[in-house]
C-alpha cells in the first residue's frame, strides 16, 4: 500500500500469476488445469507461479507440455521482490477449495491485478463480481478460463477492475484492523460488565 498500483497495460493483462503454498487446499491441481486450458487457448500467454522450491517438480508433473514450456516457477521471495512480480502481471488466480481470509488476493489487488477467486472464505467477502475482481464457483476450471478470457479481451473491464481492485486494498489496513479488533473486545467487556443486571 505505501506506493500506487501501477496502471493495467496489455502487456500485464498478458501475464497471468498464482502465489500459495503447494498443499491440497490451495487447489494447485485447479491453478495448473487453469494455466493448462489458457495455454492451449493462447499460444503469447505467460505464466508465473510462485510457491516452494521443494515442490517445483511436483507442479511440473501437473503442466502440460505447452503450459510448461510458458510458466515461470519461483521460490519465495521477499515482500520488495514479490512487489515486482505482482506489478509485472494483470491477472491472478486464487482458486483454493476453501480459504480463512488468506491476504495474497488482497496483496495482488493492492497492486491492481484483475483476481480471479474461487467464491469462498475472505475473497467472497471482499470481492464484488465484475466491479473489482471475478468470483467463480470452486473448483470450476472453466469459469475461471472464461473469465480470463474476458479480462483479456476487453481492456476497459480489465482497467476498470484494476482501479477498483486497488482502492478496495486500500481500505484494509493494519490500523483499521487493530481500531476493529479493539472495538470489538471493548464491545465484549462492556456487555460483560452488563451481563446479570
């Protein structure tokens, strides 16, 4: 949040990420059917994944030829190296089977990426359809291609999206957590206090 969200460019609407851990939940066989479909649809995709070292090999045996051959695979990074990724791309998958609240769609609206969600946990919340990301059925592999495809082909959606996405971000701050947080325990021990009179 302490710099802009770069504008949406064709080039970054071009370059589709997936950030998270290799664990079943996180739905990496979903991410890589996504990148498979897209990359037989569009040979001038690219794509990134970003996720453990340990388990490169074990998305590699998910890809199919043409995808492989387009995904860039990363090992974590720190926060100022993932900014730069974040900002390199227009599109980010976050297809989990199910979610607490999970920030990294919130860190890739922060930088203006156009999310994709599966409509569960924290991103069901945040998200409203259309406006400043797309909400699609978990572990509906198609919707999620047909909504890139969308954002790919019509570029005032995407911008518009883009922009939303950012100044949604925007609003979930450490302090506004920390104001929440302490208003609800003041909450609580107020009604404690009344509790029995």
């Amino acid at each position: 949040l302490g710099s802009p969200a770069l504008d949406m460019t064709l080039t970054r609407l071009r370059r589709v990420l997936y950030v998270g851990q290799f664990v079943f939940f996180k739905a990496p066989m979903v991410v890589a059917a996504i990148m498979n479909k897209l990359a037989t649809l569009d040979t001038q995709l690219e794509f990134t994944w970003v996720c453990s070292k340990a388990h490169h090999s074990q998305v590699r045996e998910l890809l199919s030829e043409e995808a492989s051959k387009r995904v860039s695979l990363h090992d974590w990074m720190p926060q100022e190296e993932l900014l730069k990724v974040y900002d390199q791309h227009g599109i980010f998958l976050f297809p989990s089977f199910f979610e607490g609240f999970g920030k990294v769609f919130l860190e890739a609206m922060s930088r203006g990426l156009c999310v994709i969600a599966a409509d569960n946990g924290g991103a069901r919340d945040v998200i409203r359809h259309g406006m400043n990301g797309m909400l699609s059925p978990t572990g509906d592999v198609e919707t999620f291609v047909t909504y890139a495809q969308e954002l790919m082909s019509q570029f005032s959606l995407a911008a518009n999206i883009s922009k939303e996405a950012a100044l949604t971000a925007r609003q979930y701050t450490w302090d506004r957590v920390a104001a929440e947080t302490a208003a609800f325990y003041q909450d609580r021990l107020e009604a404690k206090s009344g509790f029995g009179k």
